[in-house]
C-alpha cells in the first residue's frame, strides 16, 4: 500500500478543526428521583490544533461526558465550546452531527461495531448512516486503513475478530473521513498490553502522521506517559496543572 500521498491529503484536512477554547461549561444529568447533579463545571479549557492529549481522573469524574461534549455528542447545559471559528454549542443537533462526521474520528471504548458484518463494511459505516454515496475510492481507502491498523479485512463479521483487532477496526472506521480530531475513550481498556501498545502507536502515528488533534480519555499509565499533556479531573472539575 502507498499511503504517502493519502497521508499527505489527511494533513491538509486535518488543519481545519483549528484551536479548542471551552469557557463556563457546566453540564448536568437528572437522578432517578428527577433531580439534577452536576457531572461538568468547567471554567476554561484550551488546547492548540494538533496537540496530543490526555483526560484521566478516578471513576465517576465526568471524563466520558466531556469528551462527549467536546466532540458534540452531548450538548452541555451552559458554556461555550468552540472548535476554531465554530461554536458547537450553539448549533442545533442536525448541524451538531454535521460538524461531527466532517471532522471528528470517535473510538469508543466499546467498539460499536455491527457483530453481523465484515470489517470493511464497519469501517464504512458512517457512510451509510449518512446516506453518502460509497463509491471505488472510498472502498479503496477503507482496505487500505483495515492494512494500515493490521486488521484482517477479509472476514466474515467483525464477531470472529479478536478485542485487538475489533479495537483496531474501531480506529480505521475513526479515520475514514480523514478528521482533524481524533476522540478516543479508553481506548487500550480490556486489551492486554501487547495489543494496548499497538492500538497506542496506532493513535499517536496517525495523530503525527496527519496533524490532527488527539484527545484521549485514559486510566493507562503506559498511554498518559507518551502524551503531550494531560487534563485530570475530579468532580467535573479540572484540578490546576
């Protein structure tokens, strides 16, 4: 596979999420008895375009949600989240979605793969969703990612994949569209560490390799070590760096 020239054209969309500015964000969940408990409460939060960088914080801390949030998955009840020029809190969901599939990559900690089908027709997924058009080039792109992350494409259904390798086809599906943010929750949890330092080296040479931003929400050690800066949250509060 020649993945130079693809790389390249990943760099030049990579550009266009620009810088992270959070201000005032505070975000609350409604209890079983229907009242309110606040998961966020966020004074500011930066991060430059490109940065690679860490959340991590003990169980419960509101990590997942703001990832969630910073990624527009989930709309915070007050603040500003502006990725660039773009201000996400302020669109409405339909556009929200929008913004997300032109220019986030999403690893979830659980995969959200489609047990029925083949790892290309996972990492071609989001197309479907979107009703987009899957045409020779993007299928191209798609098997050229599955080779990039060492992920067997030529299976039945992702079920007959190892948890390694359902991770690895996660990040393939993640990269389709070229992002210029890559989210990842909890990405090595549950591998052990032999596939959890290969899903590692994925994400961070795909970060370097395009210049896109990585923003990873993580309790590994081995992952917070190799980060350029890490976020730690207690109480949906960022404690002083």
């Amino acid at each position: 596979m020649d993945s130079s020239a693809a790389l390249q054209d990943d760099r030049s969309s990579a550009s266009r999420i620009g810088a992270l500015r959070v201000e005032g964000l505070g975000l609350t969940y409604a209890s079983a008895i229907g009242e309110r408990f606040t998961v966020l409460d966020i004074d500011r939060m930066e991060i430059e375009p490109g940065a690679v960088v860490g959340i991590t914080g003990p169980s419960g801390s509101g990590k997942t949600s703001l990832l969630y949030a910073l990624t527009g998955i989930e709309k915070p009840d007050r603040g500003s989240i502006r990725w660039g020029d773009t201000d996400i809190t302020r669109l409405s969901e339909r556009a929200r979605d929008g913004w997300r599939r032109d220019n986030v990559g999403f690893v979830f900690q659980d995969f959200h793969l489609i047990p029925g089908m083949s790892p290309l027709m996972n990492v071609l997924l989001p197309r479907t969703f979107d009703g987009l058009f899957i045409g020779p080039a993007m299928r191209r792109r798609a098997h050229e990612l599955l080779e990039l992350v060492r992920a067997p494409s030529s299976r039945t259904s992702v079920a007959l994949l190892s948890r390694g390798e359902q991770q690895r086809v996660g990040i393939a599906r993640a990269l389709l569209n070229r992002p210029g943010l890559i989210a990842a929750d909890e990405p090595t949890a549950s591998l052990d560490a032999d596939n959890g330092r290969i899903v590692i080296d994925l994400l961070l040479g795909q970060a370097q390799a395009t210049g896109a931003t990585l923003v990873i929400v993580t309790h590994d050690p081995a992952l917070l070590a190799r980060l350029q800066r890490v976020y730690h949250l207690r109480g949906g509060k960022l404690l002083p760096t």
